[in-house]
C-alpha cells in the first residue's frame, strides 16, 4: 500500500466494472502499464492492455495463454514438440483415445496448481475417471498423451520480444499430479538444458509475448521435450524465491520495472550454487498438534519454513498446489544437496492430524472459491470481450 498513488478496491473478475474504471482512470491519468501477478490477473490485464492500446502483452496472447486446449493446438499446428490431444465431454471421447494411446491425462481447459489434473493409465480406469471427473464438477476437458519424462519447467523474462532463459527448475511429483519439490537448477546436461530451452523460445515466439515472465512447465521424455503449458506470469510453488536466491533475479520486481524508462535490460545473472523447496503434505484431517518447527528453522542451510495449519484446522486431501500445509527452502552447493536438505528438514516436522479424511464433497468451483478466483472471468461476459481490431 506505501507504494501505492491510488488504491480501488474491487473484484477485478468482474470485467465490466474492471473495464469502466480503468477507462476512467487511464483518460485522467494515462497507465504506462497493466500488470498482475496473480493466477487469473494476466488476463484480465491482457484484456486491458488491448481496450487502453497500452504496450505489453494483448488479450489474444494472454488468452492463448491461459486456455491449454488452444495452445496445444497452435502447438501442434506449428510443429513444435507435438502432443496427441482430443477434446471431450463424454466417456467415448476418454475411451476412444485411452485404447489409443493406452494411457492419457485428463485436466479442464483452463487452470493451474495441478487443479482437476488426473492421469488415467489404462482402459480399465475410465469408468473411474469419469465419475471423478463428475463428481469434481469437470463437464469439459481436454485429454491428451501421457508424457513419461523428467518434469521441469522453465523461467524466463521478455522485452520488446526477446525472451530470456533466467532459470531451469527440476520437479518432484512424486508420481503424482501435485508438486513435492522444486530445485534450482534442474541437474540437466547441457543438451538437454539446450533443448529445453530451444522448444520454450520457440512456444513463445509462436505465442507472441512481447513482454515479461513467463513460466512454462516441460517434461523432457525419450523424444525429446515437450511443453505441457505456460502461464505469462511468475512460477508459484516458492520458485521465484528459489530462482532469487540462486540468480539474484527478483522476476516480480523485475516486472514492475517494465513500467519505467527505459525498462529492464540485462536479466539473466551467473548461478551461485542451487536451492530446492519441499512442501509439506500431511494427511488429510484436524490438525491437532505440529512439531519440530523451530529446529527445522534453525537447521543447517535452512532458508525458509512456512506453516500455513495450525491447529484445529482442517487439511484437506491433496488434490491441487493449495492443499500443501507448508514448505521448507534450503541452500546448498548443489541441487542435489539442496534438494537432500531441504526433504530431510521437512521430514524432521510433524504435522499430526486425526487421520480421519474430510467427508464433504469438494468440486472444482468450490477450491477455486477458497482463492477468490474463477477459471474463466470472460465466461458469462462475453459482451465485455475486447475488439482486436
């Protein structure tokens, strides 16, 4: 707020009051930029950006952005790293391609955090699926191949349409669908850290970002690297600390400094070291008691330990990126001794729940909720979509 000339107070998800009060305030006091740091934010500020014919990314880049399904078309249409996909709203659609392919990943259009993401890994578990897909509240998605590889994904800042790579972060899932762990750096080859960043440049070109970070999440299978998605702001999941720490790029100040004259030049900084951050996914359950807390704080190459339980509050199962209690971030020498670190102090705490699984139901809408976010602000406002003439 101290940095702040004016402060509104509103939901910018409503694009029609979003829209008329920055007409407003652009014709008094004309913006430099639009920017947003949060999930749904770019774009909304994309859509922004191209009703004020301000300079940075437009609506249809941003849109491209946020809706997966369009971006793996355009993708596929360009050649760049080709991914089998279909989309669908019925079991034969699901079936169809899972006898295909023998196995499949089904996820909403739209969205991050690994929300209503489900891998489907033979024939026999459609049925299963599809009840789940119904029961979370998904009436359309997308299906694509199932990509087998090192998962990562990759950090990089724009101006004026030049993209740099500012970090290579190496993923943990666990088998699953939900971040257990980043590092920074990946521990990569250098070809394969070449190839890597040669399909994310390409992505983006093909996408047309003219303007700051990007995070964009690859898996780097027997093929080659693939993109699965990318979003036109900074990485969640602590990254962007993990990418500081190691690079000394602040991607969020950066991005702020688009805004001035002239902006950022130079982004990308020599490497010190590496650092990883492992989160904290007890079971589900009332929390009842958490230990080992402020050892954890003082251990060796600790950085960082953030608790978001306490007790009395109710944890649920980890089904996307907010459902983790918690994170420990670590230094050290190597990736691989930060990534060491960094597990063996979470694993010091002990966050006990009751262990018996939360009952009620939970959709997609409903998680979306706890955020204050929709996956589409543009979906019941179509009359508010910006002219791209």
């Amino acid at each position: 707020m101290e940095h702040c000339v004016q402060t509104h107070l509103l939901d910018y998800q409503d694009i029609g009051l979003v829209t008329a009060l920055a007409r407003a305030l652009h014709a008094h006091t004309p913006f430099t930029r639009v920017f947003s740091q949060t999930e749904a934010g770019p774009l909304v500020a994309g859509h922004l950006t191209t009703v004020l014919g301000l300079p940075g990314n437009s609506a249809a880049v941003t849109r491209l952005l946020h809706d997966k399904l369009a971006l793996r078309s355009l993708l596929n249409e360009r050649g760049i790293g080709r991914v089998e996909v279909a989309r669908g709203s019925s079991r034969e659609t699901l079936q169809r391609f899972v006898d295909r392919h023998g196995a499949a990943v089904v996820k909403p259009t739209m969205g991050s955090g690994s929300l209503g993401v489900r891998k489907v890994l033979s024939a026999s578990e459609v049925p299963a699926t599809l009840d789940w897909l119904a029961s979370f509240g998904v009436r359309d998605f997308m299906v694509e191949e199932l990509l087998v590889g090192a998962e990562l994904s990759v950090e990089t800042f724009s101006v004026g349409g030049r993209h740099s790579v500012v970090a290579i972060t190496g993923k943990d899932n666990g088998g699953g669908v939900v971040a257990l762990g980043h590092v920074v750096p990946a521990v990569l080859s250098t070809r394969q850290a070449s190839a890597v960043e040669d399909i994310t440049l390409r992505m983006l070109d093909a996408v047309g970002l003219t303007e700051g970070p990007a995070h964009t999440e690859v898996i780097l299978t027997a093929d080659g690297p693939r993109v699965v998605e990318s979003h036109n702001r900074c990485a969640g999941g602590y990254i962007n600390e993990l990418v500081e720490l190691v690079y000394g790029v602040d991607m969020e100040r950066t991005t702020y400094l688009l805004a001035r004259n002239p902006g950022p030049s130079r982004v990308r900084e020599r490497g010190q070291g590496a650092a990883a951050v492992r989160f904290l996914a007890p079971p589900a359950g009332r929390v009842e008691d958490i230990r080992g807390v402020d050892q954890a704080r003082a251990a060796h190459g600790v950085v960082k330990v953030d608790i978001k339980v306490r007790p009395g509050q109710d944890v649920r199962p980890l089904c996307w990126s907010e459902d983790r209690s918690g994170a420990v971030i670590a230094r050290a020498d190597s990736s691989e001794a930060a990534e060491h670190r960094a597990r063996q102090v979470a694993e010091s705490i002990e966050i006990r729940t009751n262990g018996q699984e939360l009952q009620p139901s939970v959709t997609m809408g409903g998680l979306l909720a706890t955020v204050h976010e929709v996956l589409d602000p543009f979906g019941d406002a179509a009359d508010a979509a910006p002219s791209t003439g």
